[in-house]
C-alpha cells in the first residue's frame, strides 16, 4: 500500500539512448527540473547525460498531489510585499506561460479545471480576501467564491478560485517529460545514484533534485530543507463531489477527486511538524489518522483507503526556488527547493538554467538568483 497511485500506471520503459563519451552537462536527477534542463540542453545542441537515482517519476515528482498551480509558495499579495509589485507580477506571469507550456508537453496527464483555495476559518478569509483584491489589482484572472457547493459551504468561509491552474497526474506527466528530453538526444541513467559531485565528468553539473539534495553539497543542506508530504488515495467514491484540486488551512491540507472518481489527498504534517522535516520516506500512524479524518470530514464518511504514500520536497526559508549558479563553483548549477510548487517551477526553473547554460540567461532567473542564501 506504500507505493504512490500514480505509480501503478503502466509505463513503458525508457528509450535507450546512450552517450559515448563525455557529456557537456550532468543532471543530477530525472524529475521534472532535470529532465525540463536536459529537453531544453539537448534542443540547444548540448551533450547531456541525466542520472537518475532510482527510476523515472520515483521521487518527489512521481509523488505530489499532483497540482499545477501559478505562482509560488508565498501569497500573492506577500510577494508584492517582499519583492516589489514589479518582481511579483513577473513570477507570477512566469508561472502562468510555464502552465500552458506545461499543458502543450504534459497531453492527458493535464487537466486545465482550474483550483480553488478554501477559507478554514475568519483569519483565512482575511487573507484570501487580500490575495484576492491584490491579484484582482494588478489585472490577474481570479474569482471570489463566496457560496460554495456542498459539503464544502458547511466546512470552509468561502475562497478564490485560479481559472488557470490545473491537475496532473504526476507520475504520468514527469514519465513523459523524460521522454521528450530522450527524444532531443539526452541520456537518462536510471539506478545511478550521484554519492559525490567529483564523481561527474562535465563541463557544467546542474543539481536538480529539489529535495533530495542532502548530501551533495553542505551549503545546499543548509538552504533547502527536506519535508515529507504524506497522502492516501481512496477506492472510487461512485460519485463526484470535487472538480478541481482544492487546498486549505495555509497549504497543509490538499486533495483532488481524480477522474477514476479515488480522493487523493495530503498534508497535516503539521500535527507532528518537527517528525516531517526529513528525508526519510515512509508513511506514519499519526499523520495518516489525520488524512483519514480529514477525508471523513470531507466526505461525510470514512472512505476505504487503497494507497499510502509519503514523497520528499524541497523547502527554502523565504519560499522561492534556488536556480541558477553555485557562487563561488565555477559550472555548478542547482534548480530545487520549491516548497510544494515543483510541477510548474520546477518545469520553468529547469528552462531557465538550461537557458543561461546555453549563453541565454532569461531575466527571470534573477528571482531565484542562490547567492541571495549560498
């Protein structure tokens, strides 16, 4: 029961493509980042080889809830605090051309039905409220939702929804992301476990492993922190209740109905917070109590549960990504940390680096620039 849903999909096995020789560029990692780095190296004429420590879609990006979302970990409405109004609309405006790049690389594993992002209580109003009217401001597309569907109006106090935003099937989508970086001549190397950066031969290294970065560089340890995100899937519930994925109570509840009619959902980590900074798989006791209630509540009755999981994010202290170069390692790249947003920024932070590899650095990069922590 430990092995994520996703993962139970019928996969074909990697095309075999095997590069003689030296590659100009190593990806450590053969998630969404790293295998988004090698499609756009490869397009780019550059020789790639991408380790992957155990197979395709195995980590973090075979594992999440599987929501495609804009933006980044913090609020909107934050982000104009922190960064600027103009830096805020420009991530924000990233994630949202990485959605429909998403949508044309991703196929049927992307469901563009939009999110919705629920009050628990009056402070989480408040809160949405002001995301809401600072998105609203600056010309985003986003709706107030003020009577919800049942059994969502006797649970929640209303929330915003993000037209936008999508569902994925996660293992799915990162499967057919590796392909395509396959397809443009990219080498994928499955059970081949990066245990030291001296190890690889390249011109340029690109560290894209989120949260399973520990280890490989001690700064890195320090500047992105392990969490582990734990999630149940249901047994078809025979009728739909949800259409869109739905989150909560400050991003630590989450849950989607997919089309097979199974709940899947994740989070409470914040009933044992200090047991989920980890790295360390596995499911516990406590945190899957939390799912099952949180899914009894939901739905009004406790559904047969199928699948147990748990995948490992990354996390920084100020909620953006790291991407770019390793200050003070000449050809050193890193692309992680994307505090439970890596479906979309990870796609677009992959880009970005393989980009200014490419001798095209985009200006975006700057947002996520890691000497701002390193």
């Amino acid at each position: 029961m430990t092995e994520p849903y996703w993962l139970a999909e019928p996969a074909e096995p990697p095309t075999a493509l095997r590069l003689e020789g030296r590659p100009d560029v190593a990806v450590i990692g053969a998630g969404v980042t790293g295998s988004a780095c090698a499609l756009a190296l490869g397009e780019g004429g550059l020789r790639v080889r991408v380790h992957e420590a155990r197979q395709i879609a195995s980590g973090a990006s075979g594992r999440s809830g599987g929501f495609a979302l804009r933006g980044a970990a913090m609020p909107y409405d934050d982000a104009r605090k922190r960064l600027g109004a103009d830096k805020a609309a420009s991530l924000w405006l990233l994630t949202e051309r990485y959605l429909d790049r998403l949508e044309v690389l991703a196929g049927d594993a992307l469901r563009r039905c939009g999110s919705l992002r629920l009050a628990d209580g009056k402070e989480e109003r408040e809160k949405l409220w002001a995301e809401y009217a600072a998105l609203r401001e600056d010309g985003f597309a986003v709706e107030w939702v003020e009577r919800l569907e049942p059994p969502l109006d006797e649970l929640f106090r209303g929330g915003i929804r993000h037209p936008c935003d999508g569902a994925l099937q996660p293992a799915r989508w990162a499967r057919r992301l590796a392909a395509c970086a396959v397809a443009a001549g990219a080498e994928i190397v499955e059970e081949s476990r990066v245990e030291s950066l001296d190890t690889l031969d390249a011109d340029a290294v690109v560290i894209a492993t989120d949260g399973y970065t520990s280890g490989l560089l001690p700064a890195l340890d320090d500047a992105v922190r392990s969490v582990r995100g734990q999630m149940i899937a249901t047994e078809p519930l025979g009728r739909r209740v949800f259409d869109c994925p739905h989150y909560s109570r400050w991003g630590f509840d989450y849950w989607q109905q997919i089309p097979e009619g199974r709940l899947v959902l994740g989070g409470r980590r914040d009933a044992r917070l200090e047991e989920e900074y980890t790295t360390e798989e596995g499911v516990t006791e406590p945190i899957q109590q939390e799912l099952e209630a949180l899914a009894e509540r939901l739905l009004g009755e406790r559904p047969r549960v199928s699948h147990r999981w748990s995948g490992i994010f990354g996390a920084t202290e100020d909620r953006l990504p790291l991407a770019g170069p390793i200050p003070g390692r000449d050809g050193l790249w890193v692309a992680a940390g994307y505090s439970g947003h890596g479906n979309v920024l990870g796609l677009a932070c992959g880009e970005l680096v393989a980009g200014a590899i490419l001798g095209r650095p985009p200006p975006e990069l700057a947002l996520f620039d890691p000497a701002r922590v390193l």
